[in-house]
C-alpha cells in the first residue's frame, strides 16, 4: 500500500482547540496515517494510503468543520 504526504493550508482556525479539533476528524477518515494541524502558519500535513483517502476527502472532512482547506502543490 502506497503512503503519500500532503500538506494543505487550513483558513479559520483560531486556536490550539481548532487544529485539534480537525486532526482528531482527520483521524477517523480510514488510510489517514498520521495528521498534524498547526494553527501557525495554518497547515495540516497528513500521510494518506492512497488507495483508501484522497486528497479531496480530506479538504471535505475539514469544511464539515466549517473551515477551509486547500491542498499545497
């Protein structure tokens, strides 16, 4: 199974809580290996099995949350 890295700039969180609050919803979408949100300078990097989770998936999951999300290429 293939594990890729994906950095996406996250708009609207505002604290520690926020960041927490998506990579724990990161957490749960099946193939996310690993999730790290940081309010500065607002990025969330997550390891995906490509196979199971795709970018786009992650970007759906963090505006269920009502932030915004975009991926770095």
């Amino acid at each position: 199974m293939s594990i890729t890295t994906h950095t996406f700039r996250v708009e609207g969180m505002h604290c520690g809580s926020c960041a927490l609050l998506i990579d724990d919803t990161l957490s749960d979408l099946p193939g996310v290996r690993s999730t790290q949100t940081t309010v500065k300078p607002s990025h969330s990097t997550v390891e995906l099995a490509a196979t199971q989770t795709s970018p786009e998936d992650v970007i759906a999951a963090i505006a269920t949350l009502g932030y915004r999300a975009e991926e770095f290429l």
